[in-house]
C-alpha cells in the first residue's frame, strides 16, 4: 500500500466532519486557489528529511484534515489545528487567545486602524424599554491609539419592548459623524486602561480581582453601607470582575495581544460556561461562551461568539434578568458583531452640514 493508499484508508473510518468545519475549509481551499492564480500564494515549507507535497495537492490534504474534524487556522507559520468542537468553554478559550495572538492590526505613520461594527444597542428609560440598530465605523490614527480621530453611525429601526417607545431619537438613515474630542464621551471611548495590564492571564486576573475588591470597598464606603455582609460584597466584586473581562475582551481598540491575554483570563472564570449555537448581530452562526454575574436586583449574562473551528472572534451579546413580583425577566441587553478590522491610509471627508450628534 502506498502513502497515498495509506491516508485514504486512515481517513475513510473517520466520522463526517462538521458542516462549519467543512465550509470553513472550502473557503481556504478557495482563497489559496485565488493565490495561486494571482501569483501571491507563499511558497511552501521545506521540512529536512521529508518527502515534498506539490501544492496541487493542497486541496487533497485539507480534506482529509476536515475528515478528522480539524482545520488550520491561518494565524502565521506555526498555526496549530483545533477541534471542531471544544470540550469545554475554557479550552475554547484557549483557543482563541492562540488565534487572537497572531491577528494583530498594526497601521503604519500616516496610516489609520479601521473598525466596522454592527450592533443593537439597549436602552431603558421613562419611555420604556427599546433596541436599536446601529452601523458604527471607526478611524483611528496610528500616533494615537487611544483617541478616535472619526466614529461615524448610521442608526437604523427601533424595536420597542414595553411602554410607549422613544420619541428623541435619531430617525432610522440618520448618519452621524463625531470628530475626536468633539465628545466628552467618545462612542466607542477610548481602551479601558490596558497599558499597565500583565501580559500574563493569571497575573491579569488577580490584578482585575484585586481592583474590583478596592473598588467595591470604596463604594461601600461611599454609600454609607456598614451592613453588608461578606456574601453581598463577594457577590459585587464577582459582578465587577466579569463585567470588566467582558468589556476588555469585545472592545475594538485593544491589541490583539491584549484580547488575548483577556481570554486567557476568561478561560479561567469558574461560572464560563460554553454555548454550542450562537448567532451575531450579523446573522453569523457560530459558538460562544457565557459568563452570567447575580446581583441583587438580577443578574446579566454576557457572551462572546466564535467562528466555528477557527476561533476567531465575531462579537457578543449581553442579557439582563430583571426580578419583578417573583419571576425574573429576561431582555436582550445589546449586540455587536465585527464585521472588518484593518488598515487604510484615509478617513472619509465629513459633510460641511453635519451636524453635532444628537448624544453628544
């Protein structure tokens, strides 16, 4: 039997891949393809003491790394092959801190980091409960990473969940565009406070703990509340501790290397569970990981959405559990999906007539 023989039988027993696997790896075999007829396709690795494999032969191997339920992620030259369906939240965390880690967006001098977003926004109010749609696109000047020099939105339908619904509201094709500094509070903001994070995630996830527990000591104090007992604290720092990950782990304007760091966290919260189907803003279908913190009044529950058998990171929804007359509500608390992150020389010309947005 020859090596070619050989594989076939091997892969022949194996179980069918997963349909996203399967997708995935067609969509690879297609981009290679593409390469290759554009002459831009890296030449392939030599390996001492090996026989070669012509690059005809790439769309073969990847089958039969689909067979097995494997895909390479495409991350740099050592990208490492993951399973399609991890056993646990905290592996697929892993995962995708090791796929974070190579993905990082780095604009030159002269050059801008561009962001496009998707989201459903929440509020709530005297005018009751409602969502909205909003397409967010950020430019972000290489010499100042923590200043936005353009955030344009385009808001788009409101969906009322009780009461009478908004009324000051930008109209649904209402576009909008906020210069740096134009707002005190920027719509995206600036990244929280990350320079002086450990590289480490252990390290990174004592620090946060360390922080929320002065802080929630400090607004103890603060509120004049001598009475709360270790329980109740325990359960706001937890809160604190979370909502923080979450927040640092879907915000565009940290380093990948960061959001790396920040799975790596993650991946060792206790109550992380992993959520098999989920679906973005988008309508993009993939597997997610949920981190659900109690309080008082409730609890909220956020999540972070993963490409299927790559990991890379789609977006994240937020639900909100509201206790009312014994039984707990349950509303959408906000989206967003990543659409496109990189690298362009330029930002778009503001209108002359536009106006100040209307939240600023």
């Amino acid at each position: 039997m020859n090596e070619l023989e050989a594989i076939k039988a091997h892969h022949d027993s194996l179980p069918e891949p997963a349909p996203e696997v399967t997708a995935r790896a067609w969509v690879l075999v297609a981009e290679e393809m593409e390469a290759e007829r554009a002459g831009t396709a890296r030449p392939a690795r030599r390996f001492p003491g090996r026989r070669l494999v012509m690059r005809a032969g790439l769309a073969a191997g990847l089958a039969a790394a689909v067979t097995a339920g494997l895909v390479m992620v495409r991350g740099g030259e050592d990208s490492a092959p993951f399973v399609a369906a991890p056993a646990s939240a905290a592996e697929l965390l892993r995962n995708a801190a090791t796929v974070a880690a190579k993905e990082d967006v780095r604009p030159g001098p002269g050059q801008y980091f561009y962001v496009d977003q998707e989201a459903v926004t929440f509020a709530s109010g005297s005018e009751g409960d409602y969502t909205r749609h909003v397409r967010r696109e950020m430019w972000m000047p290489a010499e100042d990473p923590a200043k936005p020099a353009l955030t344009r939105s385009t808001y788009g339908q409101i969906q009322v969940i009780s009461g009478p619904g908004p009324t000051q509201v930008q109209a649904p094709g209402t576009v909008e565009y906020e210069r740096a500094g134009q707002c005190r509070r920027g719509s995206l903001g600036a990244p929280p406070q990350v320079a002086d994070l450990p590289a480490d995630p252990d390290r990174l996830l004592a620090k946060i703990r360390q922080d929320a527990t002065a802080f929630v000591r400090s607004d103890q104090a603060r509120r004049g509340e001598t009475e709360l007992g270790q329980g109740e604290i325990d359960m706001r720092v937890d809160k604190v501790v979370a909502s923080r990950l979450l927040k640092l782990a879907q915000n565009p304007l940290i380093s990948s290397r960061t959001r790396a760091t920040i799975f790596g966290a993650l991946s060792k919260m206790p109550t992380v569970t992993i959520v098999p189907e989920l679906t973005d803003t988008a309508g993009r279908r993939g597997v997610g990981v949920s981190l659900k913190f109690e309080h008082p009044s409730g609890w909220e529950r956020g999540e972070l959405i993963f490409e299927p058998g790559t990991y890379r990171f789609l977006g994240s929804r937020s639900w909100i559990g509201r206790k009312e007359g014994g039984q707990v509500e349950e509303i959408p608390g906000g989206s967003m999906a990543v659409m496109s992150v990189k690298v362009v020389d330029s930002v778009p010309e503001v209108p002359k007539d536009a106006a100040k947005p209307m939240f600023c």
